[in-house]
C-alpha cells in the first residue's frame, strides 16, 4: 500500500519533490564545495583502512582490502569521481533528470562512505535516496524527467522496432 501510494499518488509527487531538492542541495554543495577546495580523499581512505583493525572496527576487512587495492593506488581518479559524482547526483536530483539513476548513485555513494565508518547524515540519506527509487517515475514528474523520459522510452522501443522490420 505504501509503496502503491509513492508509486501512483500526486500528492506523494510533491513531497518527493521536496525530498529531491534537500537531497540535491547536500549533494551539489557537497560536490561544489569539494571541486572548488582541492579535495584529496587520500586521507579518508588511509583513515578508512586504519579503521578496520581492532576489537571492534568500524571498517570491514573486505572493504578496506577494496580501499587499499583499488582506491587508495588510484586516488587520483577518486579525487575526481567522488566531487563530480557528487555534483552531478545533486544537479539531477534538483533538475529531476535522470532522477532515478541520480537517487541510485547517491545511495551507492552514501553506502560506500558508510562502508568507510563515517556516519554522519549518510543513514538520513540514504532513507531518502531509498524513497527515491521505490517511487520511480512519480519522484521525477516534477522536473525534467516528465519530458525527457518519454523521449528517451521512444527512442528505446523506435530502435527494438527498426531491426524487426527488416526481418
């Protein structure tokens, strides 16, 4: 029931709505902010890892072996995708393009910084992103998404039609 109601109510459009805007905002600004400060991730990771010893880490040992092999070594590229990611998952949330490809890479981001033991507003936000795509279609008929994904489902189905004609 509650998922028919975030699927199909108008009503529940406009308060996801109101949850893409405040999700977008914290994403934008926190990607902005970033871009425009020299972020370097090198220090997070390396505390991420630090994390997962002791009695009780607050990093598992599969994610800091993740983080040791693969984002650590290549920080460079992380110190670009996470900003930008950031950026873009916020302007897709506030635009409402791609909203559920926006909401999806947000909770994974959110995911991969709770996988590093920070807390903070990730669980929040992730409720929300969450919220998000249980909706689909109905999180995005305020925004772009109300035109753009009609489009992008006709030029889907026109490409499925053209090779069966030629059959």
């Amino acid at each position: 029931m509650f998922v028919h109601f975030l699927r199909e109510n108008k009503g529940a459009s406009g308060i996801l709505f109101l949850i893409r805007l405040f999700l977008g905002y914290q994403w934008i600004t926190a990607g902005w902010t970033k871009i425009t400060s020299g972020f370097d991730a090198n220090g997070f990771l390396q505390g991420a890892v630090a994390s997962a010893s002791g009695e009780h880490p607050a990093v598992q040992g599969w994610w800091a072996t993740f983080l040791e092999g693969v984002a650590i070594p290549n920080v460079d590229f992380f110190n670009v995708l996470i900003p930008w990611g950031e950026f873009l998952v916020g302007l897709g949330l506030i635009l409402g393009t791609f909203t559920t490809l926006a909401a999806f890479m947000g909770v994974v981001m959110n995911f991969a910084f709770l996988f590093s033991g920070t807390t903070s507003t990730n669980p929040m936000m992730v409720i929300l992103g969450m919220l998000l795509l249980i909706a689909g279609y109905n999180a995005a008929k305020i925004g772009i998404d109300r035109w753009l994904i009609p489009i992008v489902k006709k030029s889907i189905h026109m490409r499925q039609v053209k090779p069966a004609l030629h059959h």
